[in-house]
C-alpha cells in the first residue's frame, strides 16, 4: 500500500493507451484484391492510372526450404522459465509475397509506409535479391516506396524504362 494511496507513475500500467478507430472506413478493397495499407491502395490506383500491366501479391517466394535440424536442439518459450525441446521438429521455410509484381514490364515493388517494428524485411529482402540472381530473374527492376511521393517516381522510372525498351 501506497502512503498516498496513489500508485506511483512508474508502478502503472506502461502499455500505450488504445486509440479508437476513426468514423471512416478505410477502402482498401480493389476489386477482389484486399490492399493492407494506404500506401498500397495508392501504388495499386496509380499503376492502374498508368496503365501499367501488374498482379497484386500474385506468388509466394521460397527464399529458404524447410528442413529438420537432427541433433539436441532448445529454445526459449515466451512466458514459461524453461526452454522447450525442439530437436527433429520441422523448422519452417522463409517465404515473401511482394506487393505489387509484373512479369509484361519487368519490375516487382514492395510498399513499405511507415513500419515501427520490420525486423524481419531486411533479411528476408536480401534473401530475395538473392533468389532473384539465382533464378535469373535478375533483369527485374526492383522498387521500395515509402510515400505517395516515392510511388510516383516509381511509376515514372517504370514508364520512362518501357518507353526506352520498346524503341
């Protein structure tokens, strides 16, 4: 018990507060393709304003196949004190979907917004730049947009390339 009665700030919940969902509905629906963000919704309108030729996550890269790792193996467990066995369990394959992919035109972008915890991408996009070598599909050009601004410039370098290739 506190002499004021009062929990101390430090002693509170730490967790940030909810935030309520806005009144608007985001719609990020493009005929039967579900966009998961703004960014995307906007890369997905502009392409097809440019009449660009693309497929929304269209296919799955395996970047690393599964495979069983035979000799004693433990990890951690979240919430528990001991580690659990883990040793000849399948452990499972690296795979990427990109966003937005064209085989007519050649490129294949990846919207990225604003992202607080994206651990995991940048090695899983250097195993993808990888495949892309390895499967001689090294002649994609290959886009990260951040912003509105980003995708923009995007769609100018894809439709000034298609216009110098088609000379």
């Amino acid at each position: 018990m506190y002499i004021t009665g009062e929990v101390p700030a430090y002693k509170k919940n730490l967790t940030r507060p909810h935030r309520k969902k806005s009144a608007k509905k985001r719609d990020l629906k493009r005929g039967s393709d579900t966009l998961k963000s703004n960014l995307e919704t906007y890369c997905y309108d502009q392409l097809k304003e440019a009449k660009l030729d693309f497929k929304y996550e269209p296919e799955e890269f395996v970047l690393q196949d599964s495979f069983r790792y035979p000799t004693e193996y433990r990890k951690a467990t979240r919430g528990k004190d001991v580690m659990s066995d883990a040793t000849g369990r399948v452990v499972l394959p690296i795979k990427y979907t990109p966003d937005f992919v064209s085989h007519t035109h050649k490129f294949i972008i990846e919207t990225k917004g604003y992202v607080p915890s994206q651990h995991t991408f940048p090695l899983r996009w250097k195993l993808f730049l990888k495949y892309l070598v390895e499967n001689e599909m090294d002649d994609y050009m290959l886009f990260i947009p951040k912003n509105k601004k980003q995708v923009d410039e995007t769609i100018r370098i894809i439709k000034s390339h298609d216009e110098t290739t088609d000379e």
